[in-house]
C-alpha cells in the first residue's frame, strides 16, 4: 500500500484543515498517511476509528513562513524535515506539504536528490483551457534563472508527465514565448528553441494568450516567468468576479444579468480553484513531492493526496529516467 508522508504542521491554519483531508482522503482511497508534526495535537484531531489506521511521526519545530528557505536545511526536527526524510529512506513514496514552498523544494531537491541527469526539478501546475482540458505549465516558481538546457530539460519531463499521468499519447510542448516565430524570443529562449526541435513533440513557441487555448498540452518557461503568468491568472479571475458583483448592484437589470451568469463564473472560480487539483508537483526528483497552497482547505489536502498517488503510480519517474538518459547518450 503507497505511504504518503504529510506535513502536518505546515499550513497557514494549523494542522485542522490538515487532519481533516487526511480523513476524507481515506473515506475514497486505500492509502497509509504518516502524518509529521506535534503528536498529541495531531491524535486529538483524529476520528477514533481511524487511530489505527494512520501514523504519526513526533516533530517538535515547525518552518514559518517568514524563515529562510535555506535554513530548513538544518532544522531537523522541523515536520517539513522529516517528513522529507521518510521519502528519503523509502519509508514513504511521496510527501505532501501546505507550508513553507521554499523549505519544501529546498529541501525535497536535497535530500530526496534529483533523478539521474536531472539538472534542475520545475514546479508544474495545471491552468484551464477554454475548451475544458487543463494545460500543464512549468516551471512555475521553482527555477527563477534557467538556461537553455534547464527548458529543454523540462520539455522532456513534461512530456512525460503529460504521457504518464494525463494519458496523452502525443503530448502538445510548447515554449513560451513573445511570438509564434522561430526568431522570436530572448538569447535563451532562442537557444532552447534550437534544441527542443530534436524532441518530436515540440510544437515551437507559444504566446501568452495561446496558454489558455486548449490547443497545447504542456507549455515550457522559466519560474520567473512562469510565477507571474500564475499570480497574473490568479488576479483576473478575481477580478472579473469582482467585475459581476459589482454590476449586480447597479440596476435591477444588472442583477438579472448576473444571476443568468452565476453558473458560469461559477464554473470558471472551480476551473482556477487551486483545491481543485491540490498542489504543484515538483517533477524531476527521485520520489514525489507535493507542495500545496498555504491556505489549503481540507479539500485541497485531499485532492494533493490523491495526486500523489497518482503521481507514484504512473510510472512517471522512470519515463523521465528514461528520456533524459537517452539525451545524455546523444
């Protein structure tokens, strides 16, 4: 049965929401948690019949979100830490964590280590798509300063993720771009282009407004970028849902209007809804890490369990293995 390792501690509410989406991931799937963090305040939350089926490992330090990333290297009785560790020793397959994203990637990058040939592990997330399909992105966060061969690498990676998990046959790989044409781009971009039109699913730059088309699988940038493409999606979503409310108040009309549109905004806030998927995988590493948004409801905890299970049944880590020891070879 797949372990998963969870930072209990780590979320902007405490372990509560935490707890919870361990609870109500096992109402739908056969999985073993091993919660890390204060045991007592942990155990107090669990459901009696659930006591036996759960593990707790003690921590007795916790990494806020205003610590350095680089000092959760040292901190080992922190939950994040030894959580991270049980990955580490292939106790557990996967962790999933609501805290400190720096600790988690910093740590997770270290200590579990990066697959053979890897060089640098994206942050991957998945945006919507007017037709429906999610468009998975990366890296969004990880990675600030990459150089050709790191977005050649993640072309590759998504690739596979895109095969493995999303069970595309001939994944879509797009690199993003300030234009459609080969001459397009900055020095790297220009360079990475050059060598993603080796790989047979490349299918050349891809603007920023073709990100939500649905007509690309998987698109390719550096974490710079690729944050303020994220946080950018995230602001106009709230900000058309701001638009609506606010011409609902105007004129009975307006209100009409709204109401008509309500399933639709709907539809779209599930669509950009983060607990929706759970979390961002960080792709490349030798196990599975999950790293959630600090505000993680227990929904959100939940649906980040079930992605990584998922993730370390689809066989993706050793696709990647694959492809990138083929590329050394070259």
């Amino acid at each position: 049965m797949i372990r998963i390792a969870i930072d209990a501690m780590g979320g902007d509410f405490g372990p509560g929401p935490i707890v919870q989406g361990v609870v109500d991931a096992l109402k739908e799937k056969k999985f073993t948690p091993v919660l890390v963090g204060h045991q007592e305040e942990i155990h107090a939350l669990l459901p009696k019949h659930l006591k036996d089926k759960i593990e707790i490992v003690q921590s007795t330090d916790v990494i806020d979100m205003s610590d350095s990333a680089t000092d959760a290297l040292k901190r080992k009785e922190s939950s994040i830490y030894k959580a991270v560790e049980l990955v580490k020793s292939k106790d557990c397959e996967a962790v999933v964590s609501a805290g400190h994203s720096g600790a988690t990637m910093s740590l997770a990058t270290v200590r579990i280590g990066r697959i053979k040939g890897v060089l640098r592990p994206p942050l991957a997330t998945f945006m919507p798509t007017k037709t429906g399909k999610r468009v998975l992105v990366m890296d969004v966060g990880a990675n600030v300063d990459c150089d050709a061969e790191n977005l050649y690498q993640f072309g590759i990676m998504g690739g596979a993720y895109a095969k493995q998990l999303l069970k595309v046959d001939n994944p879509s790989v797009g690199l993003l771009s300030n234009g459609e044409e080969d001459s397009k781009g900055n020095d790297i971009t220009k360079q990475a282009f050059k060598k993603l039109k080796e790989y047979k699913d490349f299918t050349g730059n891809v603007e920023g407004n073709e990100v939500f088309s649905g007509n690309i699988d998987v698109v390719i940038c550096d974490g710079f970028i690729g944050n303020i493409l994220l946080k950018t999606s995230e602001g106009v979503a709230s900000m058309m849902g701001s638009f609506i409310k606010k011409s609902a108040k105007k004129s009975p009309l307006s209100l009409a209007g709204a109401l008509m549109m309500k399933k639709v905004f709907n539809s779209l806030k599930k669509e950009t809804d983060y607990a929706e998927y759970g979390g961002a995988p960080l792709i490349g590493l030798k196990g599975c890490a999950i790293i959630s948004h600090g505000k993680s409801n227990a929904k959100a905890i939940k649906n980040a369990i079930f992605q990584a299970i998922r993730y370390v049944e689809s066989g993706v880590n050793e696709e990647i293995e694959k492809n990138i020891s083929h590329l050394n070879e070259k």
